[in-house]
C-alpha cells in the first residue's frame, strides 16, 4: 500500500510540474472597438446609463450565426487550483480521486450547474442585447430559465428562450428568442406588444400588471411554452388568424391564471418592425415572425416577461428569486 501511495504521489507532482499547477490566468478579451456590457449586473439602480437604441437594420441575426461572430468578454478570472496537502502521508488530487474523496468545497466543481449556465449565457449574449430596462433584466431572464429547467427537466425539452423586456416602451425592440444551450441568438430584437390594460396610452412603458380576467394587462414572470393552435382576433374592425402558442404561467398568483383568461403568444397585424400596438395581455409580435418561431418554441419552450416597475413582483416571483440567490 505506501509504495502505491509513493507512486501514484510522485505520478502527481510530475503532474504538477509539467501542467505548472500554480495559478492559472484566463483572459477572456473583447475585440477592440465592440460594443456591449458584459459586466455582471449590480444591484438595482434605475440610473445606470445604456447604450442608445440599436439599429433595427441588424435586428435578426440567422439560428446559424457562427460562434467567432459573438463578442467576447472583457473580465479577467483568476483561477487558483487547490495545491496538496502538506503532511506525512500528504496525498494529491489523482489519489483523492482514485479513492472517491470530494473535492473542497467552493472549488469550481460544487458550483450547481444552472449558476455556471448562467455566468456562460450572460458571456455570450449579453452583446446582441444593447437596450435594457436595468442592468439586472438579463442575469433575472437567464437565471429563472436555468432553475426552472433544473427543477422540471421533463417539462423543458427544448433550449428555446422568448424574453421580453417590458421595461421599454412598444415602440423599442424588446422582444428576443435566445438558443439556452447552444448560446445563440435566433431572433431579435423585434417588437412585441403588451396588454391595454397595462398602459393609458399606446405608445409607453407598460406599467400596470394583473393576473386577473378582464384586466386587458400582461403578465409577469415565466411561462412553460405548450401547444400552437390556429389563433383568431380582430384588429381594427377586421378579423384576422395567426398561429397561437398557449402558455403555461409558472410564476404563481402572478400569472398562473394565463391558460384561463386567453394568454398566448401570436401575430398581429398591429404589430410592425417600426412599433407594436396593444394587445389584450398577450405578447403579439408580427405575423410573419410568429409563423416562423413559435412552433419552434412550442412544445418545451420558455417564455419569461420582465419589468423593473414591479417591486411586488420582483420581491415575490419564486423564480426571480431563484435566479437571484
């Protein structure tokens, strides 16, 4: 046993000397002169500047975008590899291993997978988002996505996110679809619609938000995608059908009643790339753009609305609150 100890010992800081296991320097850099925040979000301050409107010109960006096209970001991680234990019968991470031992707790392999998911995801697609309501919209949409699929991954059976800032007003686009697990941008951003009753006029930020039937307004919180259906409505005196996808609330007494009062997402007619008008509560984007993605989203999907204008919400959406611990 000891010359099996010596050797699997002197394996390991051969190990060590030729991989120079000291402290490990990751850069990850940006290309000079990109744009994009990639700061980890702060706490809330509604006055933190952003950048201007992007061009509406650049808005879609194809599903097979090729990964170099991504910004990278600016932060400098340090990294410092947990040394030997000095001692007697000191013994290194490959005999830890051989002999099924857990690795130190806070090393980077604890950490809960939705968290590293998260970190990733913000990485990534943080650029192909250059409005924002508040600096903290994204790691909220991006962190109730990841615990949520953690919690019911027989429920989410595809990477498809829908986000949509209802922090800005219906004539910014605001509206995004997001490829959870291969990092990418589908869609966006493009406009979207929010309920009547969440607004006294069109063109604003939606600022009133119920869950109750009648009230006209949107709703807060994450959705579960279900199915399409053919979708009937009327604008302007005239009826029209699209594709509807029905959704599942699953943030609660905040928008659990989705299902009952008619809630999906669909295309419009009164939704254009140039502005959205108001819906009866429901996300609507344009028709085309509805024909193309909400089957794709369907069946598995996710669907999360945001707003910082609703500190009740934000205090109490356990998946809010899950993505912020």
């Amino acid at each position: 046993m000891r010359a099996l100890l010596d050797r699997v010992t002197d394996e390991h800081d051969e190990y060590e000397e030729e991989l120079d296991l000291g402290t490990l320097e990751v850069f990850e850099g940006r290309r000079s002169g990109e744009q994009g925040n990639t700061r980890r979000p702060g706490p809330v301050d509604q006055t933190t500047p952003w950048p201007t409107r992007a061009d509406p010109r650049r808005a879609t960006v194809p599903h097979s975008s090729p990964s170099r096209s991504r910004p990278r970001d600016t932060a400098l991680r340090r990294f410092t590899r947990p040394q030997c234990q000095s001692g007697p019968l000191s013994i290194g991470l490959p005999l830890a291993l051989l002999f099924g031992l857990a690795m130190p707790a806070g090393s980077t392999t604890d950490r809960p997978e939705s968290a590293s998911n998260l970190e990733a995801a913000l990485l990534s697609l943080t650029a192909y988002v250059p409005e924002s309501s508040h600096p903290e919209a994204l790691q909220i949409a991006f962190g109730a996505y990841y615990e949520y699929r953690a919690a019911h991954p027989e429920l989410v059976s595809k990477p498809y996110l829908y986000y949509v800032d209802m922090g800005l007003d219906n004539q910014t686009a605001r509206g995004w679809v997001f490829d959870m697990e291969g990092l990418e941008l589908v869609d966006g951003p493009f406009t979207v619609a929010h309920g009547s009753g969440s607004s006294d006029t069109r063109d604003t930020v939606p600022e009133v938000f119920s869950n109750v039937p009648g009230s006209n307004a949107s709703s807060l919180g994450l959705y579960l995608a279900e199915e399409t259906y053919a979708f009937h409505g009327r604008a302007g005196g005239r009826a029209y059908t699209s594709v509807g996808l029905r959704l599942r609330g699953e943030s609660g007494p905040f928008n659990d009643a989705a299902r009952a009062r008619g809630i999906v997402a669909h295309g419009a007619p009164y939704v254009s790339a140039a502005a959205a008008g108001r819906s009866e509560g429901c996300p609507a984007m344009e028709p085309e753009r509805a024909q193309r993605l909400l089957p794709m989203i369907a069946d598995g999907g996710v669907v999360f609305l945001y707003s910082p204008n609703d500190q009740r919400w934000l205090q109490e959406d356990p998946w809010v609150q899950a993505a912020r611990q």
